[in-house]
C-alpha cells in the first residue's frame, strides 16, 4: 500500500501563512500552480500570469481534485465559496506560503545555481539524499519566481533535506531567490557564457552568481569550483557571508578532488579524494562535465551531514534528467540508430561538452555521429561569433554530419567543411524531415538547442519512427 500523502497546509494555517481569509476547512496534500497538472489534495493558486490567469481555471482545477483555490478575485465560474482562501494578490500570497513553509522546516536547505549543470547536480542530490533520508526537491527547473516560492510551499515539514535550484539571468534575481529559501548549503556549479545579452562580462555573471549566498543562514557552508576563473570572486561574496567554504574539481586544493578518471562505458569510472579519504566510484553519465558534477554532489552532500560512502555506492544509479542526455535507441525499417536527448537548453560550455560525449560515443557499422544543434539563446552581440566557435569542438569531437537549426546555429554551419553540413533550417519544425530521411543505421544523433529553438520537436520525430514501425508490425 502506498504510503498517504503528507498534510501540507490547513485552510487555517494557509490563511494565516497568506492573511487570507478561507471560506472553509480543508486540508491540502500538496499546492499546485497549473490547471492542467492539479493532483487530488492540491491548493491550486491562481496566478495571473503574462499569457493566463489562473482565476480562468478554478472550476476545472477543483473539478480535477483541488481541495480549494487560493484567489484575490471571483472565479470566472461560480464555484463552493466554502473552497476559496481570498487574498488580496495571489503572487504575494505563493511567497508567503512559501516563506512559511520554509520558517516551519527543521531540515538542511540546499540551494543550486551555475551557469550549466544545476538542474544535473540538483536532481543527482535529490536521488542521493533522498537514499538515506526523506528529502523534498525542486521538480523539473521551477527555478524562478514562481517555481522557488511554489516549491518552498510544497516542502513537507518532516523532510530531513530540501534541494532547490535558482536560476537567474539578471543581476540581483538570486537575491530575491536565495532570501526566501534561506539556505545551509549554496553551491555555485560554474560560471560559464551564458546570459551574456544581459551582462557586460564573465565576471558580472560570476557576481550575480555570487547572489546566492545572501540568504545564507548562519553557519552556512559555500561548496564551490575550485577551478573556476571566477572562484577567488566567488569565494570573496562567500566570505562576506561568513560561509565555510568547501571546494571541488581537479585543483590540488580542492577538498573534493577528482585523482583520476577514465572513460568506462557511457560512463566514467572515477577515484578522488573526498576530504582527505580516497573513493573510487563508477558514474553512469558520460563526460568530463559529469564528473565535476558528481564531485560537487559529494561536496554538498557532505556539507549537508550526509553519508558519502552511501552516496560513493548509490551514484551508479544515476540517471540523466529529462532531455538532459537521455539516450533512446530507435528501431525502423530494419534499422538501428541513437538518440542522445540533450534538447533542453544550451550554452557554449553545455554543447562542447554534449559534443565531446557524441565525439566518444561508437557508431554501428556505417553509422556516423551526427550533431543537430539549435540556437544558443541570450548571447548578444558575441552570438554570432560564440556559434561559429563551435566548429573546433564540432571537428575535435569527430562530429561527421551537423544539422542546424536557427539563424545564430547558421553561423556554425557556415563555418564547418561543406562535407559535414547535413542541413539547415531555421525552424525545427521546417528541419525535421530532412533529418527523418537523413538517418542511417548505426548513427549517433546528438540533439540540442535553446528551448526556444524547440529541437525537443525533432527528437520526438526520431522516436516516433519507432512507434510507426510498432504500429506498422502490430496493425490496428
């Protein structure tokens, strides 16, 4: 028998969280923002957001389950007032049960940030902790104003460990963030190029970075990369924040330090040093990049009074998050290629590093590796340069055939040799059929992009083809 979810909220602790005022008695399971995703117990809130406001959706979100509606207004249809906890702005009122979820926890907060790799690292902690004590987590990247308060809000009061990612891509955003969620452990993965449209320089990124640690409670612990340019800057807003500092990377002062690492499978297999004491471990996740992250879970796992002998055992569990490496086999017409799902979001650091994985990735006999790449968004002025550039890692990593997709990715395909340039399209949508009658057996096909440039449209298309065929063998 499954176990019964938590009592998160009350109507009347909601209502003295918020300073609303509730119709009725009711207690919710959990809190939810979106209609369509509202789970049997949830408090869904109505948010009026740039496209939707939620007041539009009560009566389908009570319908589906909602045991109340958290609104500033009347609904748009009459619902059971006994349902409704009134406030005066629905926005405010998610900080506020925020606020208060976080004020009534008695477990280690975590904080993650960087410019790639914390969703990785939040979910890898997530998965870890959650092996050696009940731990509550951010879901998916609800990482911003409306995904950190709503996270907060879900945060069972029983939880030993809560792990929330802050994203950011102004300055003085992870300010905000960090001083609702008021963490014991903040890490900084890295600063790399990314949201350059709205910085001056690597540095000032590093700076909003460093934002993280102004909601630090006491006694707080700072884990960051020690092999960052940025560190000594990073480290500077730490100790302004009378953090403990725990280091990780290749550096010979990292506390966490990778001793050696060697490809093993779609993996690597990894012996470090973890505060003074040797671990060897194997990691499921394939790339240089991951093994920084696994020694940055470790950090923070540490650094949060976990057991890091457990965590050494249990990391050969791993799994990459959704659209962040997953990797799909695709069967059709008698044959046989890959999928590397990487379509989440992009970087300058994310691709080089997602095209190494492909360039150490084995093709099947005649298969090539094969990189379809959509715009790095939110680059500015060095855009057009910074896509070019990714032509030495396309031919470092072997790359055979590139596909790209937007008008800043043509730049990249321009520069490559005219033997590798498969396609170019500047929507996904307008490119995914030439990939479709592109693919051969034995390929490797790496797909990644922005998530404005949608090329999660063109993995979908790949996996697809798998689906037709089982349609196709098995008829009606």
């Amino acid at each position: 028998m499954m176990p019964a979810a938590p009592h998160l909220w009350t109507a009347a602790d909601a209502a003295a969280a918020t300073g609303g005022t509730a119709g009725g008695s009711w207690t919710a399971t959990g809190v939810s923002i979106d209609s369509r995703t509202v789970q049997p117990g949830d408090l869904f809130t109505a948010i009026k957001g740039p496209n939707f406001d939620g007041h539009d959706f009560v009566r389908p979100a009570l319908q589906s389950g909602a045991v109340a509606a958290l609104v500033s207004r009347a609904p748009a249809e009459p619902v059971n007032r006994d349902s409704l906890l009134t406030v005066g702005d629905t926005l405010r009122a998610l900080g506020d049960l925020g606020r208060a979820g976080r004020k009534r926890s008695e477990g280690t907060i975590i904080a993650v940030t960087g410019s790639v790799g914390k969703t990785g690292v939040k979910e890898a902690l997530a998965h870890l902790l959650g092996r050696q004590k009940e731990t509550h987590f951010s879901a998916g990247s609800f990482n911003n104003r409306f995904g950190v308060p709503l996270s907060l809000a879900r945060l069972s009061p029983s939880a030993a460990y809560g792990v929330f990612e802050l994203g950011m891509n102004h300055a003085g955003e992870l300010t905000e963030l960090s001083n609702l969620v008021r963490p014991n452990v903040a890490i900084i993965t890295t600063v790399e190029v990314a949201h350059l449209e709205f910085f001056a320089s690597l540095a000032d990124i590093a700076r909003a970075k460093s934002e993280i640690f102004a909601g630090l409670e006491p006694d707080g612990i700072a884990v960051l990369n020690r092999d960052n340019p940025y560190f000594d800057l990073m480290a500077e807003a730490a100790r302004a924040a009378d953090a403990e500092i725990i280091t990780f990377g290749r550096h010979d002062d990292a506390r966490f330090r990778v001793v050696q690492s060697e490809a093993a499978g779609a993996g690597s297999d990894v012996e470090a040093m973890a505060d003074g004491k040797r671990i060897s471990f194997h990691l499921p996740l394939p790339g240089d990049h991951w093994v920084a992250n696994a020694l940055a879970v470790l950090a923070v796992l540490a650094a949060a009074g976990g057991d890091i002998k457990q965590a050494a055992d249990d990391i050969s569990e791993l799994k990459p998050a959704k659209r962040r490496g997953e990797r799909h086999q695709v069967r059709f017409a008698g044959m046989c290629f890959e999928i590397i799902d990487d379509s989440y979001n992009a970087s300058p650091a994310a691709v080089a590093a997602a095209l190494s994985v492909l360039g150490q990735s084995a093709p099947g006999p005649s298969g090539r590796r094969i990189a379809v790449l959509g715009d790095m968004l939110e680059l500015g002025g060095d855009s057009p340069a910074l896509h070019q550039a990714l032509k030495d890692d396309v031919d470092a990593s072997a790359i055979d055939l590139v596909f790209a997709v937007g008008t800043q990715m043509k730049f990249l395909f321009d520069a490559v040799a005219t033997e590798k340039r498969g396609g170019w399209a500047e929507t996904a949508q307008e490119l995914a059929p030439v990939i479709l009658a592109s693919v051969h057996s034995g390929d490797v096909v790496l797909v990644k992009g922005s998530a404005g440039t949608r090329t999660g449209q063109i993995v979908d298309a790949l996996r697809n083809l798998d689906s037709n065929s089982v349609r196709m063998a098995g008829g009606r």
